[in-house]
C-alpha cells in the first residue's frame, strides 16, 4: 500500500474495498503517512477492511470528495480531517468526536454523513449544528443526550432529505422524538429501535423495510401525525 502512496501522485480514485485483509482482527493495520502524496485524489474507500486508524496527513488530501471507511476498525477520525474542505461523503459505521478533535464543523460542504454516534457530552451535536449543506445524515443516539436540542437540530437542517435514527445499540432504545420539524425536503425517514412516539407536523414518506422484528415493537402510541 505505500509503494502506490509513493510512486502514483495523479491518482484521483483509490478504491481498496474487500482487498486489505488480516488474520489480525484488533484493527491494528495502519494507513502509512505516505498516503498525503497523493494530492489529486478525490475517491477513497477502504471499505470492509482491516484498518485501524487514518494518518494524519489525510488533512493534505485538499481535493478529496468522497471518503468511506465504513466497516473497518476506524470510528475516532484524525483532527486533520477538518481541512478537507471539499469532502462532501463522510462515510463510516461508528464515527464520534472528542473534546479534542471538533473536526466535523469545519467540513461546510459535507452532504452526507453516517454514521454518527450521539452521546452525552453534546461535542457531536455542537459541531453537528454547523453542517448546514447536509442532504443525507445517518445518527446512532444514545438517550443521555438531550432530545430536544436533537430535535432542534434537525429541524435547521435546510436541505435534508433522508434522514436515519438508530436508538441504542442495536436499535435497542426507546425512540422518543419530538419532531416538531418545518423539514419540508425530507423525503425520506428510517427508525430502528423500540417505537414510543413520534410527532410529526407534516407528512413524511416513512421507510420501516428492513427492520428487525425485534426493532419495531410499538409502546403506548406507535405513530402520530398531527396535521
């Protein structure tokens, strides 16, 4: 993997789906630094495979467009990510922030982002609240966070148009969201997780295909639109 780092700079499309393998399962394969040569790409996927963690000099990759890490071992991002001002895919299965990498605010172009955890400490909200061009958000919560503040988050979401909500791990939580929302794009609503209420001002095009049996049991009042 280095060696193409190194010797193929004009490269626009790098795609290593299914193809880095390990017997090692810890996610201990590292991306080399090298990887910051290649200036012009604007397609990466490391999709399905082993790799732990990102370098650093991914923030050199100022044309990169797409990125997709999902089904690897990579979740905590490098702060480096926040100068990839044209990266419009942020794709993983388990991505978070901490107090110190706030990357995701300054990806202003950012269309499509998933999965997102959600937890208590809010880091992800604040800087989920500055994505402003977002068409396509998938969000795992967990229920310590505020719903409210979730709520009114999604609601200054301007151009959403698919929206995806897991409770829990698993789709193993309450889903109990006001969503007292003016989304008028949204075209598009998938829930995984025990259903309790959900109001809605408007009518949606509500997906449930897919969803475990286990997923969808339905508590009190399952689905209330209020016209």
């Amino acid at each position: 993997m280095g060696r193409i780092f190194e010797k193929y700079m004009p490269l626009k499309v790098l795609d290593f789906e299914d193809s880095i393998t390990s017997q090692i399962y810890d996610g201990s394969l590292k991306v080399p630094e090298t990887m910051g040569n290649l200036i012009h790409l604007k397609y990466l996927n490391f999709r399905n495979s082993r790799i732990g963690s990102l370098p650093k000099s991914i923030g050199k990759l100022h044309n990169l467009e797409i990125l997709d890490v999902r089904n690897t071992y990579v979740n905590n991002l490098p702060k480096e990510i926040s100068k990839l001002r044209k990266l419009r895919h942020l794709l993983g299965s388990s991505i978070y922030c901490d107090e110190e990498k706030e990357f995701l605010g300054g990806l202003t172009f950012l269309e499509k982002l998933g999965e997102l955890n959600l937890y208590e400490n809010r880091v992800e909200m604040r800087e989920l609240a500055k994505l402003k061009q977002l068409r396509d958000l998938r969000v795992c919560c967990y229920w310590a966070i505020e719903r409210d503040a979730l709520c009114s988050l999604i609601d200054g979401m301007q151009f959403l148009e698919v929206l995806h909500i897991e409770a829990g791990n698993r789709g193993d939580e309450i889903i109990d969201l006001p969503l007292m929302s003016s989304l008028s794009t949204l075209r598009k609503l998938f829930l995984r997780g025990l259903l309790f209420k959900l109001g809605l001002r408007h009518s949606l095009n509500v997906q449930a295909q897919g969803l475990p049996k286990e997923a969808s049991k339905m508590h009190k009042q399952s689905i209330t639109v209020i016209a």
